[in-house]
C-alpha cells in the first residue's frame, strides 16, 4: 500500500531522508557530496526554500528545510 501523500503548505517545515537501496552507497567522495549540496542549492533557490540544516552520510543524507511562500503566478 503506497504511504500518504506529504503534506506541504507555504512555510512548511519537513524532515526529508534520502537512503541508499539496499543500504549501498549513495556518496562516494567529497566530489559527489560537493555535486549534491551545490544542486540542492539551486533547487531550494528556485523553490524559495530555506535550509536549516543536511547531514550527508555515506548511504543516506538527513535535510531540514522550511518550503517557501507560494507565489500567486
């Protein structure tokens, strides 16, 4: 049975968990932890989402962000 669908309302805060299947790697060096967090940034830019803070572990990554004020466009 698929999980509910995730609540998001403008200013939102959430607890996103990212995990490797099967516990594999999903960072393999400084280079693809660089490559995620440089994306993220650009992604909570257009999104107009704040970051409060990510944990990047070699199989999985924690983020904790705020969703941004929706735009009437």
């Amino acid at each position: 049975m698929p999980r509910k669908s995730r609540i998001d309302a403008p200013g939102a805060l959430h607890h996103i968990i990212i995990r490797g299947i099967e516990c594999r790697r999903i960072f393999t060096d400084d280079q693809d932890r660089d490559n995620f967090i440089e994306r993220l940034g650009e992604i909570l830019t257009e999104m107009k989402a704040f970051c409060f803070a990510w944990a990047l572990i070699s199989n999985h990554a924690h983020i904790l962000l705020r969703s941004g004020l929706m735009s009437s466009a």
